[in-house]
C-alpha cells in the first residue's frame, strides 16, 4: 500500500491544473453583475444615439449654411431688387360668366382672355412694355385668396401656395395653351378649359392666375395677375343654363326663373308661350293675361327679374306689316308700332300723338292675333319705301336693343271695339314717354291703363316702340 501510494504521487505532475478547480460554477453574484453591466451598457447606448443623432445634424446643418452663405452671397443684392417693382401682369377684362367644365374660357366679350403689362407707379395702372419676351404661366387659384383685407399686396411665396392642383386620380385642372409668350406688354391666352368643377375645395371658387416663369437676367420681379372669384359648374348644367342676353328665338326656360320642365314652363307652354318672343309680345299686348298664365306662384319680384331679362335680348332688324282700311303699322318683334301710313301719310311713333289710339291699338291687336300672317320685311324702310309700300327698296341693317327703362307713362283711357278673341286691355304698346303733346281735335295723348284681377293697378304702359 505505500508503494502504491508512492507512486501515485510521485507520477504526479505539480503543473497540472486541479480539474476540480476547472470545474467549478460560477457564484450567483457574479451572474447578477454581469447582468447588470450588459443592461447598463444597452441603457447608455439607447440614450446616447438620439443625442448623437442630434449633434450630427446640427453639424451637417451648421456646414451646409455656411457652404450657401458663400454661394448667395453674390446675388443677395439682386434677389432683394427683385421684391419691390412696380410691374404688374393684369388681364384686360373679366372672365364670361358662368363657367362650365370643359367649355372655353373668354372674356366678357366672348375673346380669348388679354393679358397685359401695367406699371402701377402712382397707383396707376398704365400699360408698359419690356424689351425682351417673358414667358408666363396660366395657374389656377383658390378663390378666397388673398384674404379680404389684403387685396392689393401678396408676394410671390403666397401666389404659389394657393395655387390649386387637381384632384388625387383626375386630370389635370386646367389644360390648354397654360404657357403664353408675352412681347411688347401683350400675350393672348389660347384655348384653356376646366377638367373639374369648384365645389370641393372649402372656397367653392377658383381663380385664374397668371405668373412670370422665366425672367431676363436683369432681374426685374412681375407681380402676378388673377382674375376676379367664380363658380365652375359641371358641364351637365350647361345645358339647363340662362343666356345673357337672350336671344328671341330661345326658348322660354331660359329666362330667369323659369325652370326647364318646371311649373312655370309647364303653364307657358300649354298657353302657347314656347320662345322669349311670344313672351314678349304677350307682355306687350296683354300683360294681365302672361301674368294670370303664370300663376299666383310668381311673385311680383319674380316676374321683375323675369321680364328685364327677357327686356335685354337683342331686336334685330325684321320689321312686321300689318294692313288694315287706309291703315298700315310696322311693328317690331315684340309687337310694338314703329311707325304707321295712315291715308298715305307716314307718321312716326312721336306723331301718331294726333291719330285716334283706340282704332290704332285694335290694330295691334288684331296684328298679335294673326302675327303669322304678316308681312315680314328686313331693315328699316326710309320715307319713300314706307309712302310707296315698297318695302325691299333702299333697306337698312339696324340692330335695336329693348330698352325697359322707357315704358313707363300716364293717363287711361278704355279701348273700344275689341274683337272677341282678343283680350281688353292694351299696355307697353308706347315705350317712349318723354313726349310733349298739344290738344288736337281728333285727338288727344291716350294711354292704356292695367289693372290686375283684384283691382290693384299696375305700372301703365304704352302702344309705340321709341325709333
């Protein structure tokens, strides 16, 4: 047993690490600060990236303003020249209401839109030039822009923003020639239209703008144009909308307040009303009679807005003859005397002061009644055409505008002899009541009194048309 145990310890290496040492595990404390380090360390770095994130970007940015000081450094002195100008783009006229989508834009007078050049020195607007060409931009605008209180300034930052785009998967807003070349302080706008109506945006009304896109090395700034605030509609309400002024073969919806297909065009159209002419003349004739066609449903403000809108349409030439014993009247569209030849003798409206009224105004009525029997003719006649009744000699192109204001007159008087078919009451056959007449024996200035169902008298209008 000695032996053995010698030579167990002399075959022994002392450099032989002790394997109960190798494996022993490591201690419960030393886990939880180990644990503790890698927690703190992922703690540290989480707050140090945001800060280091921070100062790279106020480096980089710091850089970058000094890299583009050195840059613009140069032409500051000519960006600040470019605010304070007094040249201004204006367009020339207002846009033609309304506006439909898809339908050209003009101007008021059915042009193409005019821009021009202003120089608003003084507070003037007087047309300028420039000696070379700019290239400006058609733009559309939001309709509140500017604000109310500041109309006249804005800077080109705010022209830019409130420029509309179209909507998100439509066309374009605006399309046509959007880029015109202006030489001498003048550029005509192309054919341009809407591809969208206004009623989405908080508005409700756009603008049309224009704006300088590419200026002479000079450095002169433009201030942009606009045109004044309006409504697009779809194009579906074209269809249905009013004409300004009418013409007398329109049909009778359009006119204001009567609706197409509604109660109004209803009740004309089954009393034979169907164009502004045959609602004129009937006006003319027998204005007691249009309004009892339309209805108590029409107020007096109403029917206002409705017969000075359809005063504005234009007369044109063609003149009306009507014959009667030793009588012969001229009448305009609408139904009122120009002129008359009575025993071969011609008399203007200012002189038929003198002739009997009640025997002229059966005539007129009789006229309206058998209005598609008359003799129509083109041009005024002159006094040799109308003495010989050769109404194709000597003819003259005169396009008359009704006129409104000139209807009004005084005094009453009953006419006599009235065919059955016809209604009684004449009125708005006289339409110039400036006149100054004398007593005359066989006769005297009548006037033709309206009164309406219930008694309530209406304005008095008169039997000839003021030439």
């Amino acid at each position: 047993m000695a032996a053995k145990r010698f030579f167990d310890e002399s075959g022994s290496d002392p450099d032989e690490p002790n394997n109960k040492r190798i494996r022993t595990r490591p201690s419960f404390s030393s886990v939880i600060r180990e644990v503790v380090m890698v927690n703190f360390l992922q703690n540290f770095c989480s707050a140090l990236e945001p800060m280091l994130r921070r100062v790279v970007n106020e480096e980089v940015e710091h850089g970058l303003r000094l890299g583009a000081r050195s840059l613009t450094r140069s032409s500051s002195l000519r960006i600040q020249a470019l605010e304070p100008s007094s040249l201004q783009l204006m367009f020339s006229k207002s846009v033609s209401l309304p506006i439909f989508t898809g339908s050209k834009i003009g101007d008021i007078e059915n042009n193409p839109l005019q821009i021009v050049l202003v120089d608003t020195t003084a507070n003037q607007m007087v047309p300028t030039t420039l000696s070379y060409p700019i290239k400006v931009e058609i733009v559309v605008l939001n309709g509140d822009f500017p604000s109310d209180g500041d109309n006249e300034t804005w800077t080109s930052q705010e022209f830019n923003r409130n420029i509309v785009r179209e909507r998100t998967g439509k066309r374009p807003l605006l399309t046509g020639d959007l880029f015109v070349t202006m030489r001498d302080g003048f550029a005509a706008v192309g054919d341009i239209e809407f591809t969208d109506n206004s009623s989405w945006i908080r508005s409700r009304k756009f603008r049309i703008g224009a704006r300088v896109v590419q200026v002479s090395s000079n450095g002169v700034r433009i201030r942009e144009a606009m045109t004044e605030s309006f409504v697009v509609k779809d194009h579906r309400g074209e269809l249905y909308k009013k004409h300004h002024p009418p013409a007398l073969d329109d049909e009778v919806w359009r006119l204001e307040k009567i609706g197409k297909d509604g109660a109004f065009h209803k009740k004309l159209a089954f009393a034979g009303i169907k164009t502004v002419q045959d609602f004129l003349k009937l006006s003319v004739v027998d204005q007691t009679r249009l309004k009892g066609i339309l209805g108590g449903g029409m107020s007096e403000k109403m029917w206002e807005v409705t017969v000075n809108h359809a005063r504005t349409c234009i007369m044109g030439s063609k003149q009306y003859i009507s014959r009667g014993p030793n009588c012969t009247i001229f009448l305009n569209p609408i139904c009122q005397v120009v002129k008359a030849v009575i025993n071969g003798q011609t008399y203007s409206n200012r002189e038929l002061a003198s002739v009997n009224r009640a025997f002229l105004e059966n005539l007129v009525k009789d006229a309206y009644v058998n209005w598609s029997s008359l003799e129509e003719v083109d041009g005024l006649l002159n006094e040799t055409a109308l003495l010989t009744q050769e109404p194709h000699l000597n003819n003259q192109t005169v396009v008359r505008s009704y006129q409104p204001h000139a209807l009004l007159t005084d005094g009453t008087m009953e006419a006599t002899s009235v065919p059955n078919n016809v209604h009684t009451e004449c009125n708005e056959w006289l339409v110039n009541s400036t006149f100054i007449y004398t007593p005359a024996d066989s006769g005297v200035r009548y006037n033709v009194s309206e009164s309406s169902s219930d008694g309530e008298l209406i304005l008095e209008r008169t039997l000839f048309h003021d030439s």
